[in-house]
C-alpha cells in the first residue's frame, strides 16, 4: 500500500510543481497592476485641472457604409414609387419576353414585379432596370438614367441604346406582335412623309 502511494506521490509530483509555476507568474502580474492602479490614482488626484472625458467610439466604416446603403436604397424605393399615371399607361404597352435582334442578338424584357411599371432588361453583357418615359413621338421609351440606356419600341421594332457611349447595343429586336406588324408593313409599306398631300 505504502509503494502505491509513493509512485501516486511520484507521478503527481511534477506535475504539482508545474501548476505552481505556471500560478506564480500570473499572481504576480496581478499583484503589480493592483500595485499600479493606487499610483494611477495618486496621479490623477494630483492633476486636478486635467479632465478626464470620455472619447465616444468611432463608428466603423463598415457601418457607415452601411448606413450611407440604407439611406441610398430607401431614395430609390421612394424614387420608385413615384410613377405617374402616364407613365404607368406607357408600361402597360411594353412588349415583353425574350426578342431577336439583328446578327443574332436578342433582349429579354420582363416586368419587375416589385416595383410594378418597371423592366428588367437584360442580353448578353448587359442588365437594366428600367422605368417608362414619356415621349413626344409617341413611341414607348423606357430609360435607365443611372446607366444611359434607352429602350425605344415602335410598331415593327424596338432597340437599345446606350445614350452615354452614343451607340446602339441592339437593333431590329422584334417581339411576336411587332414582328406581324414588321411583315405587314412589307406588304403593305406606310404612306412616306414624301407622298405627303402637300408635296404632290
């Protein structure tokens, strides 16, 4: 029995030893910031005059950023829902649904139904979202101003435009309807302003 307790005592030892060690240097840092913290105080009291004021946190930037993202998102939702009655009349003759474009483009046109008057506009390399603009030519426009782009549809077709690059990204696009429209017209071509009464 004594033999046991002796190997106990054995194995136990160093590792007794160890947890001491490891205790002592901990307890002494402890002992030295309590030892501090009565010289802080001295200090303090000695300077009077200095005021101690707490310095508010600065915000991130993360939450600034996100913020800054609350506040732009909720002009556009208010932007959003300022359609005008006219304006949602133009939306109701938008064509929708996937069109072909000339050399083998197409543009897909859907309403977005969050904001109802809007369009997502979208084809290969490019996605718009987009409201109705009143037009004085009477064809439908739909614009996205932040990205220069313009939706025009006419009878027989429509296209796209990028208004800050001045150029066209698709043209020719024809949906069902304006492809009947397109076809008639081969048939049937429209009076020219030149046949006009008045030049005859």
């Amino acid at each position: 029995m004594k033999i046991l307790v002796l190997s106990a005592l054995l194995v136990l030892a160093p590792a007794w030893s160890m947890a001491q060690q490891a205790a002592q240097p901990a307890g002494k840092t402890v002992a030295k910031s309590t030892a501090a913290k009565p010289a802080q105080t001295a200090k303090a009291k000695a300077k009077p005059q200095a005021a101690v004021v707490a310095k508010a946190a600065p915000t991130s930037s993360r939450t600034r950023l996100h913020s800054g993202a609350m506040q732009v998102a909720a002009g556009i939702s208010a932007a959003e829902a300022a359609l005008t009655p006219e304006e949602l009349a133009i939306a109701d003759e938008v064509h929708t649904g996937r069109m072909a474009c000339e050399l083998g483009a197409f543009v897909q046109v859907e309403r977005d139904a969050q904001s109802p008057g809007r369009f997502h506009v979208e084809g290969k390399g490019f996605k718009f979202h987009m409201a109705p603009v009143a037009s004085a030519t009477g064809a439908v426009r739909l614009e996205d101003q932040q990205a220069g782009a313009v939706w025009i549809q006419i009878a027989n077709k429509s296209m796209l435009m990028n208004q800050k690059l001045g150029q066209r990204m698709a043209d020719e696009c024809m949906s069902p309807q304006q492809f009947t429209v397109a076809e008639g017209f081969k048939k049937n071509p429209p009076p020219s302003l030149l046949d006009s009464p008045a030049t005859k």
